[in-house]
C-alpha cells in the first residue's frame, strides 16, 4: 500500500518565524532578513511583539535563488507568492 505524496510531506502551509529565527537558520544577519523581506514582499504573517513574523518558506525561496543566482520574481515561490505583491505605485499615479 503506497500513500499519496501529500500525506507523507511533513510540510505546514505556514511556517512562522521572525526575523532573528530566519537569520539564525539560513547563516545571515536580521538586517539582512528583514531586508529581502521588504525587498521582495516575502509574506507577512503578523507580529510577535515588536517583532514582524514571516513566513519562513517564502524567507528560504529568496535566499535560494540569491544563492544559486536565478532572479527572483513574484512567481519563483509559486502561485501563492504571485497573490502577495501589492500593486506598483507607479500604476496607481493618476494622469
């Protein structure tokens, strides 16, 4: 009897973490976390204090594609990130 890939995946939607459990886990600096968040809208789950909590899978996609030099887009962490991205300002500027 073989199981679905879905029920054997160990995987929660979503993982929380700040921006020091991040760092700590992929070898950088907050600063450097809470910047590639900013940069590149990484998900926002809501705040532990005074701390902003992120989802650590869209933290860990960035940081991959850094790592092995592929541009990071919108769509590199799949259809949810494509959701996440605010529209430009400049889309909202009125002629």
């Amino acid at each position: 009897m073989t199981s679905s890939p879905s029920t054997n995946m160990n995987v929660t939607p979503y993982t929380p973490v700040t921006a020091r459990g991040a760092a700590r886990r992929l070898e950088r600096e907050p600063c450097t976390i809470r910047k590639w968040a900013s940069r590149y809208y990484a998900r926002v789950l809501g705040r532990a204090g005074r701390e902003t909590v992120y989802d650590y899978a869209d933290l860990a996609t960035i940081e991959w594609c850094i790592w092995a030099g592929h541009p990071f887009t919108r769509h590199a962490g799949g259809p949810r990130r494509a959701t996440r991205r605010p529209p430009s300002r400049r889309s909202m500027t009125v002629k």
